[in-house]
C-alpha cells in the first residue's frame, strides 16, 4: 500500500509521515531536504536557482517513485512528485522566477516521466492557512526558510486549492490542521488515525 502525505511548506507533512510509520510500522520516504545541493541557493536567489532545484527535486521523487514500485511494501511518503509539477514549478513560472523555455522544458521531461508514476492508494492533504504555516515554519528554524514571504506562501495555498480540488486519481482525504496539535495532543492523533482507517477500510 502506498499512502501519501501532501500540504504546502510547514503543514506538518514530516511529522505526520513520522508518527504514522511508526504507529502502523510502514516504510517512510522522505524529501531530500537536509543533503539537498541546491536548496539554499534557491531560498538567496530564486530566479537564478529554480530550474536546478525543480530538475534536482524531479530527479530524487522519480527515485522514489522507482522504489515504491519495486518495494512490494507499505510506504507512506512525504510529499507527492505531483506536487514539485503542479505547485512549485508552475508558481515559479507564474511568478516570473522560472523563465517560459526553462517550465516547457521541465513540462516535457515531467510529462514522460509521469506515465511511470501510479497515483498513491490514499492521498492525505494537509490544509492549513498562511499565518499557521508561518509559525510552523519558524518554530522548525531553518535558517534559509527565513526569506519564504507571506506572497510566495499564499500563492502556493491557492495551486494547492485548485490542485486538489481538481485530483481524481485516488481516494483523498483532506485533513484541517489549523485546529489539531497532533504531535502533543494524543486525541488529535486518534482523530487522524480514524479518518484514514474509515479511507482504507478494506485495504488495511
Ligand atoms: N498539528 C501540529 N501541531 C503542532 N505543531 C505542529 C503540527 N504540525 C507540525 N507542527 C510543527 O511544525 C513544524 C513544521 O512541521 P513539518 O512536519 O516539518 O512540516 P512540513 O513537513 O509539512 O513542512 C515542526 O516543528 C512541527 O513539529
Ligand atoms: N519542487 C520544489 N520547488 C521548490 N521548493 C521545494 C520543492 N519541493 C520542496 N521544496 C522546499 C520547500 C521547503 O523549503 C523544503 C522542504 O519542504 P517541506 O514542505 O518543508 O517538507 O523544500
């Protein structure tokens, strides 16, 4: 089974992904955040970076596409390549920080890749507003997030609106997050831990 955990910057995606492999013993995949080359860069200079990150984050999602497939096992995975696709590159290449050449380019490699990509059994969006994710963003303290504007946050909100309000490959479960502490309140978690069973009732 293959579970997917998706939401804009801050939502709560890793840490849900954390206490989910542990509470049902799935495999985790993460994004390459830490190790990531580019990263940074980006968050100084978006407009000179967001075609090697966007060709970088493609490259290491397809990885994991790769290693769902073969596995055979349960993998709950934090953030969806779909997303890198329809929220990040295209918001860059709204926001002028990703030129036309450079987004057709990336759509057409995303396009071939794309037929070797199977929609997740459930998808799990984590939905929550700007001021939210800005304080979860500063209470995680990456110092090169610091830069991540108030603009740039609202639009990615709005692609993800539209996106999932649009998704029809999968069953998908929309979660508020705005109103849980699912990391300290144990309620908040079992309230979570329901909804995904009531999805996955028969596939568990
Ligand atoms: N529902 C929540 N309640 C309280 N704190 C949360 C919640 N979700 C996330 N956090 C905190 O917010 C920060 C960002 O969460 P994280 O899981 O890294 O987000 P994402 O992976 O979606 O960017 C972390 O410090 C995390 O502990
Ligand atoms: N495709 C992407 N383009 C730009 N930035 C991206 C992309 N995928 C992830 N990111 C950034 C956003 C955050 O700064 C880090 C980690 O994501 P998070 O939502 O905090 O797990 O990478």
């Amino acid at each position: 089974m293959h579970i997917a955990v998706t939401g804009n910057i801050g939502a709560g995606k890793t840490t849900l992904t954390t206490m989910l492999a542990k509470h049902y013993g799935w495999d985790a995949q993460f994004e390459d955040v830490d190790h990531n080359p580019y990263l940074e860069d980006f968050y100084a200079d978006m407009s000179k970076w967001s075609f090697a990150l966007q060709i970088y984050f493609l490259g290491s999602r397809f990885r994991q596409v790769k290693e769902i497939r073969e596995s055979g096992k349960n993998i709950i995975q934090d953030r969806t390549i779909y997303e890198d696709a329809h929220i990040f590159a295209e918001n860059l290449n709204d926001m002028k920080l990703l030129s036309d050449r450079d987004f057709n380019n990336y759509v057409s490699v995303f396009g071939l890749m794309k037929s070797f990509v199977s929609a997740p059994d459930l998808l799990i969006y984590l939905k929550s507003d700007v001021p939210n994710l800005v304080k979860k963003i500063y209470k995680r303290g990456r110092e090169y997030e610091a830069s991540i504007s108030i603009e740039y946050l609202s639009k990615l909100n709005q692609k993800y609106e539209k996106w999932i309000s649009n998704y029809t490959e999968g069953k998908l479960l929309v979660i508020e997050v705005d109103d849980l502490d699912f990391v300290e309140k144990p309620e908040d978690f079992g309230f979570i831990l329901e909804k995904i069973e009531a999805e996955l009732n028969g596939l568990f």
